[in-house]
C-alpha cells in the first residue's frame, strides 16, 4: 500500500460556505478513478453565527447563518428612520435566505437579526 499526501490551498475562498471534491483521474485522463465526498468549509467573517453580504448592496442581501443556537432567527430590515419594512421567522436549520431590496431607495437602512429571545446582531446596511 501506497499513500500520497496532497495539499490544495484556495487563495480565493470566499466568506461564508465553501464546498470542495476531489477528483483523481488516471494518467488517460479521461474518467475520474476516484471521487471523494462533498466537503463543506466554512470561512468565517467578524461573527461564528453569521454572514451579512455584500455591503453595500444593490438588490439582493444574502444572510448565511452557521449557528442558530437552536432557536428561531428573526431577521428584521427597517428604514434609516426606524420603520420596519421587512420581518422574517426562519427556521433553526435554515442556512440563510436573501432579502430583495430593490424596490427601496438607495440609502442606508438597519438589520435586526435576532436569535429566539436574546441574542441581537445589528448591521448598518448601504443601498445603492
């Protein structure tokens, strides 16, 4: 028996989840010999709960969420004026959701997200 020891280092992972598979191929090159599993990795950004990007934003904010603590996640959008525009209830396996706002104007708004009773994450947001 004969082991290889390969490294791959992904200079350009982004934040949040990445997946990564590895695939060796015979020298023809034509079908893969071996296919591992579907791996997930996670780079984290300021907070191990989640990820609010990008910031600024023009239509579309993506929220990925890599602990819930077990709780539901209230996420709240409000105007830079305090009304709120936008509320949702996720689930505590939900792994994100994206919130459109296009149909605001650009300027600067508040995200509340909010795991069950206690814990409280706010973000200033730029629209553009």
């Amino acid at each position: 028996d004969q082991y290889r020891h390969y490294e791959y280092m992904d200079t350009e992972a982004k934040k949040g989840r990445n997946y990564y598979q590895v695939k060796i191929y015979e020298e023809n090159l034509s079908n893969p010999a071996f296919t591992s599993e579907m791996e997930e990795v996670v780079v984290y950004g300021d907070s191990r709960l989640l990820l609010v990007y990008p910031n600024p934003v023009i239509n579309d904010l993506k929220i990925e969420v890599f602990e819930s603590l077990g709780e539901p996640i209230y996420v709240e959008l409000f105007s830079i004026n305090g009304v709120l525009l936008q509320r949702h209830e996720l689930d505590p396996d939900t792994e994100g959701m994206q919130l459109n706002l296009e149909d605001y104007p650009k300027g600067t708004y508040f995200l509340k997200v909010q795991f069950g009773k206690t814990l409280v994450k706010r973000y200033k947001l730029v629209r553009y």
